[in-house]
C-alpha cells in the first residue's frame, strides 16, 4: 500500500497560519552592541545559569522517573546562548534599560523583537559560557548543585564574569532602541519553525508575511528600475515565470554560499574546542606527573 507523504500538508498548514497574521513588516537584522557587554555580564551569567537550571528540572520532570542523560544536559549548554535553537528562547524576553550608570536586565512578560539588545545578551552570553558548556554539564549531572550553587561556579570560579564590579556606564552612551514585544501567533510561529529544524524535507526554512507570499517577495527585492520595466511590456504568465527562475538563482547562490560558511565556523568551532579540551587534558595529566614525581622524590629522602 502506498505511503502519504504527509510533508507538502505540514508545509501547508504554516503557510496558512502565517496568512492568517495580519500585517507584518519586515524587521531590521540586529547587530550586538559588544561596547554595552561589559555592563551586563554578570547579570547575563546569572540569568542563563538559572535558566539552564530550569531547563535541566523541567526535562527531569518531563521524562521521570527516568533521568536526564548527560547528553542531554550538554546538548542544553551548547544551545543554551544560540538564538536560532528553543533553549535560547528566554533571551527574547530580555530587556536591557539604563539605570544611572548602570545597565539593568528587565524581563519581560512575552517575547520581543529581537534587535541590537538581543543580539547583545546573547554575544555576552556565548563570552560567559565559553567552553564551558562540558564543564558545566558535568558538574550538573555529577553534583546535582542547587541553583545557587550553579551561579556561583559558572560565574565566578568558571567564568569569573561575576569577581569584578562592572564599571559605570558612560553618560554619552546612545539608547538602545524600545522593546517591541512580538504578537502571540508570530512567536508561536517561530517556534515551530524551530522546532522543525533538521527535519527531513524542511531544509532551509523561511517565514514570509502575507504581503510577501501574495506578492511574491521571495528575497528577490533588489530588481532595478530597467527590468521592472521590461517586465511590464510581458504577459504575466511570463512575468511570473522570469520571477521564479531568478528566485530559483538567486536562492541557491546564497544556499551555497551561507552553506560553506556555516560549515567553516564550525569546523573553526570544533577544532577550536577540541584544542582548548586537550589543552586541559596536558595540564591535569601534567599535574598528576608532577604530583606524582614529587612523592617519589619524598619517599627517597
């Protein structure tokens, strides 16, 4: 008996909850301001790690009376400051305001547009964390520490992010722009477009808004006068022809190109953590050998 693919369905049925949103303008891509990371350090450690905290009892919760696998808890603080994975959904509800001289985290009741102070708590996050995320696992799934326990040892013995005062904020430092909280079906939206990521048939998936799907706006926005106007004098079943191939181009020119850049940071990434890993293997083995030596050399005199 044949199979039903089911996968044209489930693309479908988000399109036609993104219709079903009204208007949606498209939203400026936000750049960290790294200047402001230094302010808010600290309270980003504290924040993630009580975060991660929860997330951790809210599996163990979910999956009793089995127990969280370490896997499990390392896959949370690797995704834990990455905005493109769930784990990292609390940062949309953070606001940054200033406070005196002081830069404050507000969070919010729903989650917010994410802008430069978005992308600012999670740069400042994935400076805390570091390659930490194994150490931090470990002493999770080892120890279980009370929360408490948790801050103390990612941001002041890990991290060392909490051992300073922060410094006062500059009095010429320019605002940062207003939260914007999202409506409950985009967030909704977003989430299960995250949550699809990796499946089979949904590579490379994106969010449209009505007016984008209806016009079919498909990231070809940059046309110039001269071809809008030779496009006027064709038929429109022409018009739409020349639009999809050109989208078609265009889509897999930025696919490859967004393609080997990813897989290049990652390979950077991995080789990167794997030297900081053996680094650390040397220098406990190290120490062990030298521990080792000077014991003999006790014992002999």
């Amino acid at each position: 008996m044949a199979q039903f693919d089911k996968k044209p369905l489930v693309f479908m049925l988000i399109i036609t909850s993104w219709l079903t949103i009204s208007h949606c303008s498209k939203k400026p891509v936000g750049v960290a301001r790294k200047e402001d990371i230094p302010f808010i350090k600290c309270q980003v450690c504290e924040v993630m790690a009580k975060e991660l905290y929860r997330q951790v009892q809210a599996k163990q919760a979910q999956i009793s009376p089995k127990k969280v696998s370490e896997y499990d808890i390392i896959e949370m603080s690797e995704n834990i400051c990455n905005l493109k994975k769930q784990e990292a959904d609390w940062i949309l509800k953070i606001d940054i305001v200033e406070q005196g001289d002081r830069l404050e985290l507000v969070e919010q009741v729903s989650e917010g547009q994410c802008g430069s102070k978005c992308k600012t708590v999670e740069r400042a996050c994935q400076e805390v964390m570091g390659y930490y995320d194994t150490d931090v696992a470990e002493y999770l799934y080892k120890n279980k520490p009370k929360v408490e326990s948790l801050v103390s040892y990612l941001c002041k013995d890990l991290s060392a992010s909490c051992t300073r005062k922060p410094p006062p904020v500059p009095k010429d430092r320019v605002p940062g722009e207003p939260f914007v909280p999202k409506s409950e079906k985009e967030a909704e939206m977003e989430r299960l477009m995250k949550s699809m990521e990796g499946m089979p048939g949904a590579p490379n998936m994106q969010m449209y808004s009505r007016d984008d799907l209806m016009n079919q706006n498909f990231g070809n926005e940059d046309a110039d006068e001269e071809g809008e106007d030779d496009e006027d004098q064709l038929p429109s079943s022409l018009k739409n022809a020349f639009r999809q191939k050109e989208t078609k181009n265009v889509d897999w020119k930025q696919t490859i190109t967004k393609g080997i850049l990813d897989a290049g940071a990652a390979v950077k990434t991995n080789v990167d953590r794997a030297s900081f890993r053996l680094q650390k293997w040397w220098k406990a083995k190290k120490a062990a050998l030298t521990k080792k030596d000077s014991k003999s050399v006790k014992s002999e005199l």
